[in-house]
C-alpha cells in the first residue's frame, strides 16, 4: 500500500465518522454568516422621521410598558438618526419608540418559531450542536476533522484534474464524484480558513502565546443585593437613570439594561462607561470603564471576522456563505462514494461502467 492509498483510506475514514456534524456546520455556518443581512430584511427598524437619536430613557420605557401593561421592559437600544428605539419586554415583545415624541409607532412579537429563535438556535447548534456538556468540544473535533479532509482532498485531487463543474457525467456515483472534487478544490481555500479559525475560536491559547499578553477577561454585570426580609420591587427606572447621570452628567445614555430576576441589576451604558445601579436600593454597584483591546483582543476579533469573512467585507461574507454551503455538499457527497467503496470491498458491489 503507497502513500496515497494510505491517505485515501484516512480522507475516507474521517469522511464517513464526521460528515454528519460537518454537513450540520456547513449548513448553520452559511444561515449564521447571513443572518444580519436577513434580519434587516425582514424584520426592519421602523423610521421615525428627525435626526433625534436618543430621548429621554425613562419617557420611552414608561411609553411602551403603558401600551403593553402589565408586561414590563427588560433592555433599551437606540438605533441611527431617524430611527424608532427597542424596547424589549418580558414577554420578548420588541416595541418601536419615536425617541424624539415617546410614541409607540409599533410593536413584533416574538413567536417559537421567529428569525430570532431561529437564529439563536442555529448559533448553538453551529457552536455546540445544542448539547448541554462537551457540544464545544466535539464540534472543534469535528472542526479539525474538516480541516484535514481539505488538507488530504488537496493532495488526493489536485492532480486528477477534477476542477471543473460541468459537464458531469456517467452515473450518480460519477456525478458525485465529480460534484465532490470539483467543490473541494474550488472551496478549499475559505474551507480552509473557516476550519482554522473555527479551531482557534474555541481554542485561543496560540493566539495569546503569539501577542505575548492573555486575553482580557471576561466580566459579569455585578449582582443585586437580596434585602433581608426578600426580594422587593424594583426601584424606578428614573432613579436609576439619576445615579447614571450623576456618574457621567451631561452623556445621554446609549442603552440601558433593566433587571428581571431576583439578583439582575440595572445597566446604564453612556459611552465607555458601563454603570450598574442594585434593583433594590438604587445604589451604585459598580463602573466599569471600557479598556482598550490589547494585542491578544484584537487578534481574536480578525479571527472571528475571518471566519465569518467579514474582514472582506461583504465579498467576504458571501464567499464564505457559499464555502459553508459547499463544506456541506462535500460532506454528503463523501458520505455518498465512501458508502460505495465501502460496500466494494466488502463485495457488496461491482464497479459498475463510469464509476
């Protein structure tokens, strides 16, 4: 046995125990890289008219809990100029806010099946195929699993010139074939570069060795004090936003986060400060001033945006849409003659002409 059978047996071995999670990735990845640009389709800011940008934070949120009592507001975002504030509610109601008027202009509901929860799960599904333990790690094995069969298909292929999409020919296992390597060696780049950087995502340990600092921690918001005698109502949002204001006077807030459990605190966001206010007490917590990105930071982030392909801007997210769509074509194709060749040795099966 030479070398390249060697390696045909280890592409086919890894193919046949990974292609599952692989076409699975492949899938989710394409829907996650253009999940943005679908979501502004369909579910699109409303306008508002003006150039007002931010009004006042407790007018707003009063606005909507009054038009949707007795659900209350759990988060506040500001979108552009001439654009309708977010409000979310408990109930995961997104109400639309003139922030110049506190009009309610309009509301979306957010149903089981919604672009949000769709979303939400394709992502866990993309990063830990939904399992409660060990989801992560099997998708980084499954990750580099994909990484060597791009690796090894190269070897195997290059040569054979199997490079062009049409004409395919002779019978399904032929097209297969044909439709396998031609995709493998068109998309082996982006493949490529979305394994390695999926790898590096949830293994970052090379990328803090290489900028010789650790990444920056990640921090919690602080916790809300119980009082003694149990959890009471929560103390005004005005009273909250006058603790903000006296911290950073004169700054209009950029967003603000309202507590829904018993230890949840208010968050006020006014450009790099983040300031959390106790539920109970309305006492300041804590401020948290945001630090520059160090080298480890950035590194991380031209990570992430390289395996969206963001770093190229929207060339780059649609070449990396297809190339996800491709790694699951490839997968199941694989599947597809590994399954024949399987079924061959074992005399199954008889090569058949054009196979």
């Amino acid at each position: 046995m030479n070398f390249r059978a060697i390696l045909l047996w280890v592409h086919l071995i890894l193919g046949l125990t990974g292609f599952v999670i692989i076409a699975v990735l492949g899938v989710t990845g394409a829907y996650i890289t253009f999940a943005p640009v679908l979501g502004r389709w369909l579910n699109p800011v409303p306008r508002v008219g003006g150039a007002v940008a931010r009004g006042d934070p407790v007018r707003l949120v009063a606005a909507a809990e009054s038009a949707f009592f007795p659900v209350t507001a759990t988060s506040l975002s500001y979108g552009a100029p001439g654009e309708a504030a977010s409000i979310e509610l408990e109930d995961r109601t997104t109400v639309f806010v003139d922030p110049a008027s506190a009009r309610v202009v309009g509301s979306r509901p957010r149903p089981v099946i919604s672009l949000a929860n769709v979303s939400w799960a394709m992502r866990r599904l993309h990063v830990q195929l939904l399992l409660p333990r060990g989801g992560q790690l099997l998708v980084t094995l499954v990750t580099l699993e994909a990484l060597l069969l791009t690796l090894t298909g190269l070897w195997l292929w290059w040569r054979k010139k199997h490079w062009k999409l049409w004409p395919w020919r002779g019978s399904l296992f032929r097209m297969s074939w044909d439709l396998h390597s031609a995709t493998g060696i068109w998309f082996a780049v982006p493949v490529a570069v979305m394994a390695l950087t999926g790898i590096l995502l949830f293994w970052p340990a090379p990328l803090s060795r290489l900028a010789g600092v650790p990444l920056s921690p990640w921090l919690d918001a602080p916790a809300s004090v119980i009082p003694p005698e149990g959890p009471s109502v929560r103390v005004p949002l005005a009273r909250v936003m006058a603790v903000a204001d006296s911290v950073r006077p004169g700054e209009p807030a950029d967003a603000v986060a309202i507590p829904s459990g018993p230890l949840g605190s208010f968050g006020v966001w006014k450009g790099s400060a983040s300031i959390y206010v106790d539920r109970y007490s309305g006492a300041l917590i804590a401020v948290r001033e945001d630090q520059p990105p160090n080298a480890a930071d950035r590194a991380l982030v031209a990570v992430e945006y390289a395996h969206t392909g963001e770093l190229w801007g929207v060339p780059g997210q649609a070449i990396m849409t297809i190339g996800s769509l491709a790694l699951a074509v490839m997968a199941m194709t694989g599947a597809v003659l590994g399954w024949k060749r399987l079924q061959i040795l074992a005399g199954r099966r008889q090569r058949e002409p054009g196979d």
